[in-house]
C-alpha cells in the first residue's frame, strides 16, 4: 500500500479500514495463500525534517506489534507505505523485509522470481561496487531495486518520474532476459512500487503476457476519511485529495480502479494519476 | 499436545505428521481462529540429566523460528509437550507462553475464562507468598496453574496422580465459585494438561455442561512412526510404546479417541491410559 | 532523561550528546553497574494528535536497534523521555520496560527496593480493581506506579501538580511503612518522574536519610542545540527554552545542577523549575 | 570456544566457568571492545541422532536469554562450540550469527579484514553457484567460510584434516593476495574454527607477521569438571578426557597454553593435539 495526499495519521490506513493491511496481515482475501506473517515494514516522509524517508520494521507479525500500535496513531505523513511480507526467497529477518531504502528512495515488492538463485549472480555482476555492497539480505527484491538504481544512475543525471520509468523497464528487460537464458520458465510477477516522497512510480507487472498479474489497485481523486469508525472514500474537496495504490482493496467502496496489467501508475505531489504501458 | 513413551525425536511429533502443531499454528483445522501466531512454547524432560523438565519458548510464530527448526531434529525425549498460542488474555510476551514451569512441573491450556480480570485478584488472594511472587505473566493460565498448585501443596505432602487429580477437582470447582460470584455467565473452557514427567494429568473441560468442550483427544498402545515422509500411528510392538493426548488429530489415522467430556485422561510412564469423569 | 521545550527532534537527545543515553546504555559512567543492556524505551506527546503519548519499547540493547535509530531523526516533539535497563527486579521482557503509560500519563523509575517480593503483595492490595488489572510486570516500578495512581485517584479530582506531589509523598511513606513491617532493612532508591506531557514531577529520593541518592541533574533555562556534531547547553534566546532533568550529566558543561537529596524537581510548559523537599 | 572431548553438559562451559563465554558478553578481559552484546551463537554435534550439527542463535544478547538459559543445563555432548559477537561488518540479524554451518561443518571467527567491502566482490567471484548463493549475511566471516569451503571441494575428494588444513592456507594465501591488490593496508586477523564433529582445526593468524595476532589458548589433555561451584581443569583420568580452545582463559588455572602466532591447532577424537605453523 502506498498513499499520497494530505497529512494523514497512519492509524487511519493501518488499522482502521475494514480490509487494513493490518487484518491483511492475517487474512488476506485475494491472494492464494491468506498468511502474511513473516514481517511488517512501513515508510513514510518527513520533509520538515529532511528528505529521507524513516522506515520502521519487524520481523514479528503486524498485527502484535506493540510499537507499531503505538507509533500508528502519532505519525502525520503527506507520503506513506506499507508492507507485509510472506516468506518466500530469504529467511524472515530485518534484512529481508520491505521496505528497501536507498538514500530517499523507498522501494517494494509484491510478487516474486522462481528459482531466484539461477539468475542472482548474474544480476549482481553489472552492479556498482557501492550497490554492490549495498545489498544486506537474501530477497529477489532487494536484488532487483539495486538492479534498477543501478539503471537509473547510470543512464540518468537526476531522478525524474521518466528517468524510473525508464529505469524501470530496463529492469524488467533484463529479468526478461536472464530468466530466459537460465532457463527460467515459470512466470514472474513485479508489483513493486519506487518512491522518493515527492511522486511513485507503481508497476502491475508479470512476465508472461498470457498469466494474469497480481491485483493493483488506486483510488484517484478523493478523500479518506473515518466515518463511524470505519475508513471510507469521498469525493474530494478542495485541498483535502489523496491517491492509494494497494495490492488487495482497503474497503468495499466501489472506487477502486484495477490497474491494467503490464502497466504503470504515476502519481506525483499535485496528485494526478498517470496510467500508461510498460515496454519490456 | 503431550507425548509420553519410547524416546523420540521431536521433531518428528512437531513438524512430520500431516496436521503436525507447526502446521496447525498457521491453519488449525478443529477452531475459530485457524491462526495460533502469537507464540510456542515446548518443554520436555531429560531425566539422565535431572528432573527439571527444559522449556523452549519463542513469542514469534511457530513456522519461521529457526531455533526450533535446528533443535527439533536434535533432541531425543520420554515426554515432551508442545502449545502454539493465540493470545486472548495477555500480551504477546515471553511471560504468557505456554508450558509455564514450576520446579519439576509442567502445566500447558487451551481454553480460557471471558473476563477473566473480574476474578484475578480473588484467585491469587489464597496463593502462598511464593506462589503469589512466582506468577509473572498476565494470564488466566498461569493463574490457574498457581491456584492448582496452591491447593496441591496445601492438601498433599506428596505429587502423585491422585493428588494433581483432587488438585484439578479443587481448583475446578473454586473457579466456578468464582465466576458466579462475580457474574462471568460465559463457560469456560479447561482443557489442561499437567506433568512432572513420570506421568501427565490432561482435562477436557467446560463449567457449562450443556456446552461442548474444546476436543481433545488421545491415541493409545499405538507406535508413533514415520513412514514415506508421513508419520502413522501403528500398533504397538514389545517395548516400543507411545501415548499422545492432542488437542486436534494429528493424523488421518482412525486410532485417535475423542476424550469425553468434563474427564480425566491420566497416563503414566506404564503408558497406562486411564479415563474418569472430572468431579467439580 | 526528560525534556521539556521547545520542539527537538529526538535524535539530538539520544545520539548526539558525548555521553547521550545509547552510549550510556553501554558504558555509563556514574552508577556501579555500567551495561544498561537489558532493554529501552522512550515516550512523547504529539499534542497535535492528542494527548496520549507515543511510546516505543525494546527488549534488545538500545544501541543495535534499527527502528530506533531509524525513528529518532524523524520525530519532533516538546516532552520526551527515554530510559535504559538493567534488569534488577523482572526478566528481560516489553511488560517490564520502562516508560509505563497510564492513560495520559507516563512514568520511569531509576532505584529499587531490595527484595521487592515482601511486600509486592500488600502493595497491590489497596489497588482498585482497574489499576490490580492494569499491571502487566514484575517490576517494582509498575507497581509503584499504579500505587501512586491509585492515591492519586482516591484522594483527588484532577491531576495538577500539587496533586501528584501529593500522591508521591504519600506512596514514598507508604513504601517505607511496609518495607519496616516487612524486614526490608536495605536502602530503597526512588528517582522516579511522572509526566502527563504538561509538567513533570521529578523525585531524587533515597528511604534512607543517611546514604546517598542516585544522581539526578537538571539544566535550566538554556538552550539545547547541537554545534560541530555535538550537542551542547546554551544560554536561552527568546522563545527557545528547554529543561533537562537527567540520570547522568549528557556533556561536560558545567550548567548541569545536582537536585538535592530528598527533593522534588517540578517543571511546567512555561519552564519554571521548582525544587522543594519530599515530605516522607 | 570450542570443545572436544567426553560427553559434557554445555551449562558448565558456558555459565559456570569464572571467566564463562556469558560473562565474556557483558566484560571480556583481553580485548580493546570489552562488550558482546550483539547476538550469540552455539553449535553442537549429537551423533546418536546425525552427524549435522545443532545450531542455537540469539540476536539477543547472550546474558538475559531465556531459552539459552533453559537449554544449557539439559544438553550433553562430545563436541560443541560457542560465539558471542561484537558487530563489526554486518546488521544485527540472525544471518550474521555465528558460528556458521555448511552442512555437517561449522565455522566460527574471531577478527576481521578492515574495509571488507573493498574485497568482498571479488571474494565471491571463483564460487561454486552453490556456495554462491548458500551466503545469507553480510559478514567477512560468512564469506571467508564460503570461499574456504569452495577451496576444500575443489581440490579435495574428501574432508580430512590435511584437506581442511589445505584449503584454510589457500583462502588467506587468496585474501592476502586480494588485499593487497585491492589497496587494504590495515592487517586481518583470522582466529578461526572449522569441525566436523570429529576433529577440528583452530588458527591463530595475523596477516601482517609484525603484528600480535588476537589471543588463542588451548588447554589439553585434562578433564574439565565444577568442584564448589567453579569450573577447574584437572589432570586427565582413563577416558574422561577434554581439549577445549578459548579466545579467553575460562579460569585462572594455570593449564592454558598460548597458542603460537600464525599456527594451526589441530584437535580430533582422539584428543591428540597437534600444533603447526600455517604456510600462508
């Protein structure tokens, strides 16, 4: 889940929504296996203080998290996301979990590459001896986000929303690739989402045209509010907007739009949201 | 679930069997809540060592512990029991997990008393000033556990079946005083098993008799085997016998029998299984 | 450690000072013990939320945690306290972390009463019903704490600062009357501070009048502020003020002022501070 | 700390001993850092069972944990080993724990190359795509494990004492020649510990030979037994004999030999301790 918008309390997105990624967290709906127990990590913006991102996060489960039940209700934040992690490439440990930080970039990754280790080594290779090292776990994505930072600085001078996109499907170009020539042939899915706290940059994304990706959804132009102790979506008013981009939908509201497959969301400071084609 | 027979590897209890407890802390198939994330605890005796049983308890879920994964496959035991939790009363804490031990004594719960705050205090007012400083945790089980001690101490010179027997009776009966003195009307649910190694004393109970009581049952006479990956239950050979008292079957096997209701199951070293109707 | 003042961005607190207190909780300087190892936990007011403070606990060392490091550059806030451990009465576990929240109100204690299980029970005995439940622990502290709470309750309607010095001398004379009856000869340490993020009420206390206290300082009227990567005591500017009132001097200037023996230290938004003596 | 010798109860080498490896975590004598207070690591061999070894790991520290506590007194063995690290290279996180295990070995280390992350690229660059991605963590240690392992299957059928031996002199023959191209000027020291259970081979190596390597100690040839409390050494009876290898003296006995710099210490079953220089 990620929200841009007007200073939000994160409780609000946490814990209060019918389908929060908190109860997510237990039982999600719209994913084959319903246990995220593995870890819980969350990002969020200050920029009265700086422009690097704070980042909490936990190897025990969201939803007995002590610390994260009290901090929720306390944190004010234009730019928020979160994430819980089911184990599948990498042990459960603080390395592991999303989100991944570098500098004031904040990436995750819902989805995965099977066999993972076939195509690892070579992934790494072409990185920068700074991204390199900078690499602490086991996950295909904290591979891949290096992989994309790497594309990034090398064919770009700053980060701009077409220098990610850009990046972005150089990324997904190369996976393509080192799948294929390891002889990788199951489907690989990459719902992942870059931020720097002023726009993201979401991808809904699997490698083979014919499979179905994994849900994305955005909820575009209106406000979040509670409302008899339940979150719901308005219409926006003036100066009050916000835009979510979740895996599995917050709420029963009929505002959410599924992003199309094979397609990015961009959505930036003024909050207009960008859907167009991802070319890999 | 409790395991009293031929030395055995505990791994083969917690992680082997079709519907093994490390499995059920995900997906418990007999209750409500199919997650048990909030906890394991285990605890087994080494009697070439001494008589005080080892305790291992971890407040991170069951499935992703690695500890327990490396220790499992390594420790050989006469007795071993095991519990995953899934917090009603009391915090996600090490003090809270199941099996709590006093000296050479075992107690483990499922179940549990609604309300359990109105009677707290009246419970542990008769407590001994050590039972009273020994409780450390926040729960209705380790409370209990102290009461039954309480009254073991006070009406027993020794620790014999029949005593944790009339202990268990005690204890049951002052419970429902209680509750009905301070207007808990929920029944509450004792299925609890206490050991000291030799020999276990496990209840199926509930205060309310039109209820039913959580399932417990126990597989008798039977050899605890692995065979092709899955563990069976087989008929029991000279010298190579097992007694499991568990709270869902760990098998498809059909050799596991229901407990009946608001009973004693009692076992000893013999592996003579004995079942009486509880008087309280 | 407690500050009041102008908003500061924690971090200037726990990691900047030479001998900030993630340093202290590996070498502290001024006690016998000098590991502080056995967990941490801060508290602040975010009065723009509400007033219920924000509290975050840890079980592991305050110097290898990643979420605190992480949180504390982040977080702005015009009350915060934090506090090291090391474990005297209570095992190394969230519920015996220090600050303990009631409410609005947040209090940590530096000191012990030697063998705190004599008289435990009769501490809890005049507790209401909620405040017996409200106790998760086993430390002496929290227990001091929902005794102070509980006179302060009984005996007064609002909670002012003459209301919790009140309750303070009341609980210490208290303390001493059980400890006599009780057979705890042994000196018992009370530097504890309450807060409700307002003011703050600060005890440098010792039972008896003969030893010595534990140290406590505090720095008035100055400003906080961090010059060439240290942080150091100025002279105050209009409108950007700040008490500390702290275990061990942070830096070796020399505005750090002992509390005398036996003597509150009271301290208000408007940065008044008034010492005045313990009547107990 | 590693041991090798007649069945021991683990509780003796770790909590009883003066000078105990639990102590070492909160003061260890001979080193500059006296504190090891980041995580806690043991492995030990139960053949009866399997010849891979046990693994305990504790991010943790060593002295307040509980399960530690609780196992020690209950486990019995021929050979075990144990670690308590102060992070240098690498998180706080159970993949950097030592002691590391490849199979049926284990490795543990005491020391460090300065700038790893100069050579760590490199290092990886000649393994087996096994090995490769067998790296969990972000230790020097973990990798120097990987590439010794590498040496062993590349050059050797079989994993014999020379063979080990062998391929220890190839890796700091290979880490030397890479530090040296690669501009790290600072001396490494590689006190480090590689078993199969059946024997072990211990270094003591400093790769600037104007240097004092870290400290090393044997103690061979007598039984280790608790006499009033405290752990001694005593001359060896038939059959109850003992070899252990310690960073630090465990007691003040005078029975410890310095290992000499840059020498291997090779011990097996047999209890045969044999010291040789290591040609690197």
């Amino acid at each position: 889940m990620i929200y841009m918008g007007s200073p939000i309390i994160i409780d609000k997105l946490l814990y209060q929504p019918k389908n929060s990624l908190i109860k997510q967290s237990i039982h999600a709906k719209e994913i084959e296996e319903p246990l995220n127990g593995d870890g819980f990590g969350m990002g969020w913006y200050v920029p009265v203080v700086n422009n690097e991102p704070a980042v909490f996060i936990s190897v025990n489960p969201a939803w007995s998290n002590r610390n994260l039940r009290n901090l929720a209700p306390k944190i004010s934040t234009e730019c928020f996301l979160a994430h819980v992690r089911s184990a599948t490439v990498g042990d459960v440990s603080e390395s592991n979990c999303h989100p991944f930080r570098y500098k004031n970039l904040l990436m995750m990754h819902n989805g995965g590459v099977e066999n993972f280790g076939l195509i690892k080594r070579k992934l790494r290779e072409p990185l920068s001896d700074e991204l390199y090292n900078w690499i602490k776990g086991q996950t295909d994505s904290e591979h891949i986000f290096a992989y994309l930072l790497n594309e990034l600085f090398t064919h770009h001078k700053a980060i701009s929303e077409e220098a990610v996109i850009d990046a972005f499907e150089r990324t997904f170009r190369a996976l393509k690739k080192l799948m294929a020539d390891n002889g990788i042939k199951e489907e690989a899915y990459f719902n992942i989402v870059v931020t720097n706290g002023l726009f993201f940059i979401g991808t809904r994304y699997v490698t083979d045209p014919e499979k179905d990706a994994l849900t994305l959804y955005h909820s575009e132009g209106s406000r979040y509010v509670v409302e008899d102790g339940i979150t719901k979506l308005f219409a926006p008013e003036d100066g009050d907007n916000a835009v979510l981009v979740v895996s599995e939908k917050l709420t029963d509201d009929k505002d959410w739009t599924l992003i199309p497959k094979n397609h990015f969301v961009i959505v930036n400071k003024g909050l207009n949201v960008k859907v167009r084609p991802i070319k890999a």
